[in-house]
C-alpha cells in the first residue's frame, strides 16, 4: 500500500484509458493527472464522449486504466484484485447515479440498508445508519415506500442515502441531476452542498449542468480525454 | 448476502413467468414422482411378497409357477421330507398347487385382456401365506366352483367382482370373498379349491409348485440341499424373496423407463428454467451492475441468482410433489413378463421418492440457473450500469 499526502484524497498519475471499438483504439482519457484534496467538491464538466464517466469509473475502482496510476484514500487501486476492489469500494465509496439506480422491489429503507449488508454491523445497528441517513436527506416519512411511490427527486435522496450510509469519504455522482427538473436539481444540488459542508464529504460530481456545476469549489473541463482547468466566472461569463 | 427478499419479490414481480416456470417445473416433478413412486410400488409389492421362511419348490428349468409341473406322487414324497413346519393342530404347513393362467377380458371399453393367474390352493394353502385375511364375503369351499379374488382384482377383470362368475377354462367359478395378503404378489391372483381346478383344466394328478413353510433359515437350506441335490424329484427350491427378485425384470422395465423419462424431462426443464433466469438478468442488468457498484461481490450476486432459480424449481416441487399426493396409493398392473400374467400394485410416493423428487427439482434449479448466474457475473459493471 502507498501512503499518499493527508490532504490529498484522490491522485492520478498519466492515467490513459482506450477501449476497443472494432478492433480500433479509441482513446478516453489521454495521460492525465489530476490532485483532489479532502473535502473538496469538484464538478466535472465535458462534452458527451470527453471521459466525464470514464474518471468517474476509475476513480470508484469500476474500470481499470490502460495506463497510469490511480490513488483514492492512499490507495493505489491498480495493485487491487478484482475482489479486494469490491470490497475497498464498499467501504470508501458512494455512489449516486443519474437514474437512481434503486432497487425497484426494495423499500426506501431496504434500499439504504444494502450497503451495509456487506458489514458486520448487526440489525439494529443498521436500521438506527439507515434512519438516521434517511433522517439527512429528509426522507423519514417515505421509509417503507418502494422507489415507484416516490418522485424522481425522492428516488435520488434515497440513493443518496444509499451512498452515504456507509460513512464514505468520498461521494461520487454521475449526473445526479440530469434527469430532475428545476427544483428538484435544487434540492439535490443543496443536499449535495451540505454533505460537502456540513459532513465534510469529498464529492466528484459529472455534471452537463452549468449551475450544478456553480456549486462546486473547482469546476473540471474534459475536451478530448484531457483536463483544462476553468474558473467558474468564466464559465458563467461563457453562458 | 443479497437480501432473499430481493429475489422473492423480483419473482413476484414477473409472475407470469415465474408462474409459467414453476407450473413446468411442477409438472416435471408430478410426472418423475409417478414414475418412481411406480417403480417404488412395484418393488414393494415385490419385496413385501417374499418371507425367507417360505419355500417355493418348482420343476428344474422352470421360471415360473406358471411353466413348471410336477407329478402328484412326487408332490407327496416332498411332503414326508424332514423340515417341514407344522401348525398348532399337527398338520404340516405344505401346499401343493396348481397354477394355471387364463386370458380373461378388462372391464372397460376397448380394455382389452389380459392374463389371469388362477390358483388352485388345498385348505391348507392360506396358512402358509402371510398376512392372508379375507376382507370381505367368505372363503371358497372345497369340491365347490367357488373362488376368491383380491379388491384390486376385482376391479380389473371382467366377472371377477364379488358375486359375480369368472370363466375359467370355460367353467364358471362364483366369486364369494375378497381376500387381502399384505399387498403381496398373492393379491394379482384368483385362488380356488386345488382338486376343483384340477378337474376344470383337466389337469389332475398334475401340480405346478409347492409352497412349503419351514422353522428357520436352517431348515430352509437342508431342505432345499435335499431337494436339489435328488436326481429323482428334478426340481429345485427357492425361497420366496429369491423367487419374486426373479420375478422382477418387469419392475426393471418400468424403472428404466420411469428413470428414463423423468431424466428427459428434468433436461428439458432445465432449459426452461435456464430461459426464465436468462430473461431475468437480462432485465435486471442495471440492477446487477449497482450491486457490484455498491460493493456486492461476484460470488455474491452467482448465489443471489442461483438461490433465485432454486426458489422458482422448489416452489415447482413443491406443485408436483403435491399434484402426486392424490395418486398415493391409486393402484394399476403391469405385465409380469415372468409369468405372463398381469401383476396389480400401487403407486407408493413414499419419503424416498419425494426426496428424488425435491433432488430432481434442486438439480433443475441449479444447473438451470447456473450459466445465467456466471452471465450476471460477468458483466462489467460500466456495461452493466448502462442498460436501460
């Protein structure tokens, strides 16, 4: 295991990513590094078909690099086996996926319990996470609801809490809005705010939104599988 | 672990084909649980037919009762040998009978005929029998055309119900009692007065084989040495058991083929099955790649779905094995290619035969759901998370 710096949570170093299309190369991300410090919310921004969910992937351990070197937590995932990775991830990430991703024959509750299935935590211990997740996104009254007796914005609070049930350092969300409408992004967006304030969570969030993207502390520009960096004024002054 | 309620539910969710999936599964199970709970009744019959204690003593070469005869003057040298066991009244438990088979017409249209073993029994004949009772009417009286029959007998042949009159070689024999003899091969027979038999097949002075009764293993081997070992009798003697497990290849028919069928049908269930779980990952293949997403390993989402296929295959048993139940005990006949003759027995759906069944479900679940659960596996979760 290599130590990376404290403050340092995620690190790519020349990370390349092709794929196989046909028995043609086709490069995804193109020798890219890339520093995210605890604490930080950043959103990634791109064109469709720039790499924006190949980081994301990556980053959560789901796809593996062509090249380079990938440390989340000071963990360089490259050495992990298929089987370490699916643990490591159930223990230091969450997830939030743009179509919630819920399982639709599971509650609310059941819903944000799967995670902690794959601890030792016993029954009680994880209906009081569960709760008290649901009780943060403010969904305490729709526990035994199945993901159809929801809107879409109550489907992505509980796939929220899903993901942040487990205590992970690091949130990472694909277009957790992209299938919201105004005020429900909102209020995604200001849950996502306070996890990064409030509970100090790390947040990679890919986002096609401009004022999504507002929210974040540092905004990622993909072009082409590599990164330009973009003050969010300017992006603004851009429209 | 997946949560169990997870599959439970995603069954309920597609019950049309869940409900498709276990009414095949239920119906393979019904139909193996009647092929082996056949076979399981046949070999009862056959099993609960033989007491070691009982000698069946046949003219050298025969196979059967049916094709040995034996002199009347040899039949009573056999009577003074030592060995043979008494009653309470002193009288030596030796049957000497004679067993002729009669082609005698099913009830039923289009039914057809079927060979009937009749036996002419001395007085002396049911006591050698186990478990010989008579349930109903009476026994047939010496020097009278009467006979008796078993309830299943009854049921089959044509004049063979109680009262009614049964052709034998052309001479009609009254039917006045049902007897019962412990479900043994005893019951797939008519027995009437031995001398009255004689007479009516114009067999006298001629025996087919003789039942003797002996105290213990040790006399039945002296006996039978004694017999077989004496160039003048020509005969040989057996005990029962190895009497009827001769008698058996028609149970080795029914069994081959029983077996047979029910292994042809549990392939193709398994395909059934195995078409049902592809369907299943297939549309759940977003749910599959969250799991693995959220930290749920391979194996663990393999046994998810294997544990989702054996739900669907026993909830299929459990269909089958209960259509049986009603069956249990429903008796038939089969031809006895020994003697020729039809042999009568009842399916027994004893625990054996459902636990065959409950295996035969257990393997449709499992290798059914095997290759779809490797598939479910074996999705990269980025593919898998962008199914629709």
């Amino acid at each position: 295991m290599t130590n990376s710096a404290p403050e340092t949570l995620v690190k790519l170093r020349e990370v390349s990513k092709e794929y196989m299309r046909d028995k043609i190369h086709v490069p995804v991300l193109s020798n890219t590094s890339l520093d995210i410090p605890k604490g930080e919310f950043v959103a990634v921004m791109g064109p469709s078909g720039s790499g924006k969910s190949t980081l994301l992937n990556l980053v959560a351990g789901i796809d593996r690099p062509t090249t380079g070197t990938i440390i989340v937590a000071g963990q360089v995932l490259n050495d992990l086996s298929e089987s370490k990775l699916t643990r490591w991830r159930s223990h230091h990430l969450g997830f939030i996926f743009q179509l919630y991703n819920l399982m639709p024959v599971l509650t609310a509750f059941e819903n944000v319990e799967l995670p902690l299935l794959l601890t030792p935590l016993s029954k009680r211990q994880r209906a009081e996470h569960v709760r008290t997740a649901l009780r943060i996104v403010g969904l305490s009254d729709r526990m035994d609801h199945y993901p159809r007796q929801l809107s879409g914005g109550q489907e992505q609070r509980v796939a929220i809490a899903r993901a942040l049930v487990n205590d992970p350092v690091l949130l990472l969300a694909d277009e957790p809005t992209g299938n919201l409408d105004a005020t429900a992004a909102q209020e995604i967006l200001d849950l996502l705010q306070q996890l990064n304030e409030e509970f100090e969570k790390t947040i990679i969030m890919v986002t096609h939104d401009p004022r999504a993207a507002r929210r974040a502390h540092r905004m990622l520009h993909l072009e082409k599988g590599t990164f330009v960096e973009t003050e969010l004024d300017a992006l603004e002054a851009a429209g | 672990m997946v949560p169990i309620k997870y599959n439970i539910r995603s069954l309920r969710n597609r019950w049309v084909s869940s409900l498709m999936t276990i009414l095949g599964t239920g119906l393979v199970v019904w139909a193996s649980v009647l092929a082996f709970g056949l076979a399981d009744g046949l070999d009862h019959t056959l099993a609960i037919s033989g007491d070691p204690l009982d000698l069946i003593v046949m003219r050298k070469g025969a196979t059967s009762e049916t094709n040995s005869i034996i002199s009347e003057s040899t039949a009573r040298e056999i009577d003074t040998l030592a060995g043979v066991a008494t009653d309470a009244a002193g009288n030596k438990l030796y049957s000497s009978e004679l067993v002729v088979v009669v082609n005698t017409p099913r009830r039923g249209e289009q039914a057809g005929s079927a060979n009937l073993i009749v036996r002419g029994v001395p007085p002396v004949g049911k006591q050698v029998r186990t478990g010989f009772r008579i349930v109903e009417g009476r026994e047939n009286k010496p020097g009278l055309r009467e006979a008796i029959t078993s309830r299943t007998m009854a049921r089959r042949f044509v004049g063979a119900g109680l009262g009614e009159k049964l052709d034998i070689f052309d001479a009609p024999f009254e039917i006045v009692g049902i007897f019962e003899a412990g479900g043994s091969a005893s019951e797939s027979e008519v027995w009437t007065d031995l001398e009255v038999l004689a007479q009516a097949t114009k067999r006298e002075g001629v025996r087919s084989a003789l039942q003797i009764r002996v105290n213990s293993p040790d006399d039945a081997a002296t006996l039978m040495n004694r017999i077989e070992n004496d160039e003048q009798f020509g005969l040989k003697a057996v005990t029962e058991p190895q009497y009827f497990l001769d008698q058996a290849q028609a149970g080795m028919a029914i069994k081959i083929v029983g077996r047979t069928i029910a292994i042809v049908l549990t392939i193709g269930a398994m395909f059934a099955v195995a078409n049902t779980m592809y369907a299943a990952v297939a549309s759940r293949a977003r749910e599959i790649g969250t799991l693995r997403a959220v930290g749920f390993s391979r194996r663990t989402v393999l046994a998810s779905f294997l544990l989702e296929s054996l739900l669907l295959c026993l909830a299929g048993g459990a269909v089958g094995c209960l259509g049986a139940l009603p069956l249990n005990g429903l008796s038939t006949g089969t031809a006895n290619w020994a003697t020729f003759s039809e042999l009568t027995f009842s399916f027994r759906f004893g625990p054996a035969v459902l636990a065959q069944a409950v295996l035969l479900a257990v393997l449709m679940g499992v290798i059914g759901g095997l290759f779809p659960a490797i598939r479910a596996t074996r999705m990269k979760i980025v593919d898998a998370l962008r199914e629709i």
